[in-house]
C-alpha cells in the first residue's frame, strides 16, 4: 500500500471533511511522500521525538497519532520543531494525525473505545464542542457502589488518574465520557443528571462545582483517555488492510 492510500482509507473511515469547520488540527497526512510504499504502520497518542524515534527502530514507514504536530499556525523550522520535522524526513517516516475525528468515531473513537472498556449499554452521542458531539454516555447494566466499580474496571491502572472527586451517589450505573481536556463540560454531565463524569484534564475550578451538584468526576488523565481510539485504529489496519501494526505506549503521566 502507498502512504497516500493509507491516508485516503483513514480520512474516509474518520470522516475529517465533516470536523473541518472546528478543529484546525491538520487532520489527515501531515508529513511524506504519498508515492512511499509502507507495510509497517506504527500508532501512538503524541507525535514527539520520542514516537518518531521508536517507530523508526522497528522499522515502521508510517507513523499515526492523535495529536499531530500542527495546530493551525505557522511554525519556524528551528529548534526541536526542526529536529522533528528532519528525522521524519531522514527516515522517510510518514505521519498521520486525526484529532477530534478520532475522539467522536462511533466505533473507533477515544470516547466509544471508553465506554466499551467500562461495560456501558445504551451507549449514546453525549458531550457538544463547538457545535459537535464528541463524547459518549450510557448505563451499567445494574448499579454498582462506585469504589467497588473503579476498582473493578481499572484494577492497577487507578495509579495514573490525575484525581477522583468521590461527590456522587453511592451507587452508579448513568456515566459521561470526554477524553482528554473537557473538566469544564461537566455542566452538560450534571444538565443530563448523569451519576458520574469521565474525562482527561483535572482542573481546580470545577471542583466545587461537582461537590456543590453531588456528581462523581473521575480525571483519568490526558493521555490514557485517549489511548482507546489509537489503539482500536491500530486494530482496524491490521485486520482490514493486512498491515503490519505497531502500538508505541508512551505515557506521560498526564
């Protein structure tokens, strides 16, 4: 497959053209020769030198991620931007970003990924930005002591939760999910009359506004929010197009 097909394929199943209007992220092939011929296709949260670094050592001709390196200004070439841009180019590394087209896929996405991970029915469009709906919520098929749920579903991984503000009912089952920095959308949470809120950021502000409405606001950190959708992606290109696919875990404890 050519890199430009390989973009083609990932702007159609994410649909970009629709998310044109909100998020000025560059979405779709951002770096490469569209003509390169690639097999292994390497994913990851953030494109970095660290990313571009380890997707070359495995040897991947494609890397996707989903936060990308432009963001709607222009940038000098200097500097660690210059290093970046130079060992993509070096290696002849294509890179891919899809922003909010991957957060808000009804599938694929970060948030549908999410809700999936937590065992949630009804799974329904929630969360608008701008206008859009990027994130999901739905219902435990019973409900379960909060403490007990967290426990359950995230078992080890409570180590990376930036905070949880334990302001809800004792029992849970109607739960809200944002990936990544979207604190202050808990007011559509506590609107909808939701048990219980899932996002990335923490953000000081809204603590008492959680307190003061008697909601759960669970802040699971940035980046492991948004690994669900990367992941599944990676999936999806493995199984649907016989690529060869790497996942390159790189946390950052935010």
């Amino acid at each position: 497959m050519k890199l430009g097909e390989l973009a083609r394929k990932l702007d159609q199943l994410l649909e970009i053209d629709s998310w044109k209007k909100i998020d000025n992220s560059q979405n779709g092939l951002q770096v490469g020769d569209e003509n390169e011929e690639i097999q292994h296709v390497a994913f990851a949260v953030d494109a970095c030198q660290e990313s571009f670094d380890r997707a070359v050592k495995i040897g991947a001709q494609a890397l996707v991620v989903h936060h990308g390196l432009f963001w709607g200004k222009p940038l000098q070439l200097i500097g660690h931007h210059y290093r970046r841009l130079s060992t993509l180019i070096h290696h002849r590394l294509g890179l891919l970003a899809y922003h909010l087209p991957l957060d808000a896929h009804p599938r694929l996405g970060n948030n549908a990924q999410l809700a999936r991970r937590l065992g949630l029915e009804n799974v329904q469009p929630f969360g608008s930005y701008k206008g859009a709906t990027i994130g999901v919520r739905g219902e435990l098929p019973q409900p379960e002591e909060f403490q007990t749920w967290l426990d359950r579903i995230f078992d080890h991984q409570r180590d990376q939760f930036l905070s949880v503000l334990s302001f809800g009912p004792e029992n849970v089952q109607r739960i809200g999910i944002i990936s990544g920095g979207a604190p202050w959308e808990i007011e559509q949470a506590i609107q909808e009359g939701l048990d219980a809120y899932i996002t990335g950021d923490a953000q000081h502000a809204v603590y008492h506004t959680a307190r003061e409405a008697g909601i759960h606001l669970i802040s699971a950190g940035h980046y492991f929010t948004e690994t669900w959708g990367v992941y599944a992606l990676s999936e999806y290109a493995r199984q649907e197009w016989n690529l060869t696919t790497s996942f390159l875990d790189l946390p950052t404890g935010l």
